[in-house]
C-alpha cells in the first residue's frame, strides 16, 4: 500500500497570503488528522476528519480550516499567514473506528516571510 | 486540562548504557499511550502502545496511573537508537485524538 502522501514538501510565503496543504491518506483509511508541529511547541494537534465530517478541532484560531472529500483525501487551508505560522504541517490517516496506530505522511515545510 | 510532559529535551548516552526516556500525562480519563519515534529524515511512526504491552527493538514502556507516567526504557542502548521522541496521550471525546508532548532527542554516542 501507499503510504500517506502530501503535497507539497515546501511552501515559501508571505504575511497576508493563504495557503492550501494537500493530504491522501493510505487506501481504505478514513480517517485524517493534522498537526502542526514546530521546535518550540512540538506536535499540536489541528483536527480530524472522519467521512467528511471534521470530528475534533484543536485550540487554533479561525484562519486553520480544512475539509475533507469522498475519496478521504484532505487539505487544510491558513488564510491570512503570519510569520508563526512557519512550521511543518503533518497529516496522519487511520481506519477511524478506534484510537488505533496513526500512519504519518512526510510532512509540508511551510515559511512565512 | 490534557496534558503530556516530556521534560527532558534531549538525552545523551554512551552505547550500552540504559536508556529512560520520562514521560508523564495529566488527563482525568482512561489513559491511552503511546510513543512514537522519528529517525532522522523518517516519518514519525509509532513505537509502543501501552496496551500491546510489547517490547518493540527492545523498548518497553508500563502505565504507571498511580504516578500518571509512562517512561520509555532500554536496557542497553544502541546508536540506531537515536532519534526523537514523542509521547503522546490518546483521547476519546467527540473523536480520537492524540496529544503529544514536546518530544525528548535522543542521542547514543558510541
């Protein structure tokens, strides 16, 4: 199988602009998540989505959405960037019945100039 | 308030050496563990589940809900060993999700 593909690897942007980050979780998963993981903060948890449905949402502001579509693949859009917005955006699938093993993908490099 | 603490930032040891990696979580619920590791220029991939009890490239891990921890142990570590961290708390509400904690570096010399 596949494993979790996102794209793309890096974005370079500036203050004001929006982003689009694109994640296809593994066949058969249904189940995505994303984190924004930084040096400082780690890994922090943004939402999930379970059947186009967003199930869980993590304390960010209102500029991080995202949604889901039939075949399961995910994006995740910042609207507005700021410059601590510059961080590695992982998506994670699974099946999404039970709080089973999160299969990671390599990750969106953003920066925000 | 859910919350997993990693305090350590980086561990360094010697080949050989024991290795403990602290983890401790605050969460009111049924605590579900786990640690993931990530290897340099790899995905973060799971390691260990407290309720596989497993010892997975000779990492072992207890649930200790007395002291709300969950440490990382290795009799003798090996330089593949080296990597960073992550414990993370599963929690069950509207969906699943984990919370992780600021991940531990470790670093085996030889």
């Amino acid at each position: 199988k596949a494993g979790v593909t996102q794209t793309p690897r890096y974005l370079i942007k500036t203050r004001g602009q929006q982003v689009t980050l694109s994640c296809s979780p593994i066949s058969g998963h249904r189940s995505v998540s994303w984190y924004q993981q930084t040096p400082g903060q780690g890994l922090q948890f943004l939402f999930e989505y379970f059947s186009e449905t967003q199930r869980n949402k993590g304390n960010f502001p209102g500029r991080f959405s995202g949604r889901q579509f039939s075949n399961s693949r995910s994006e995740m859009n910042v609207s507005t960037l700021e410059l601590g917005d510059s961080a590695l955006y992982l998506c994670a699938s699974s099946p999404g019945q039970t709080l089973e093993k999160l299969f990671f993908g390599s990750g969106t490099q953003l920066s925000v100039l | 308030a859910q919350r997993v603490t990693q305090p350590e930032k980086l561990l360094s040891v010697f080949k050989g050496a024991p290795v403990e990696l602290k983890c401790n979580y605050s969460y009111s619920g049924s605590p579900e563990l786990f640690w993931y590791v990530q290897y340099s220029r790899q995905r973060l991939q799971l390691l260990l589940r407290h309720i596989s009890r497993e010892s997975i490239k000779g990492f072992t891990a207890d649930l200790n809900k007395g002291e709300t921890s969950f440490h990382l142990k290795k009799p003798f570590a090996q330089e593949e060993d080296s990597a960073m961290y992550y414990c993370a708390l599963g929690i069950r509400d509207s969906s699943y999700k984990l919370i992780f904690g600021s991940g531990t570096r470790l670093l085996v010399r030889p």
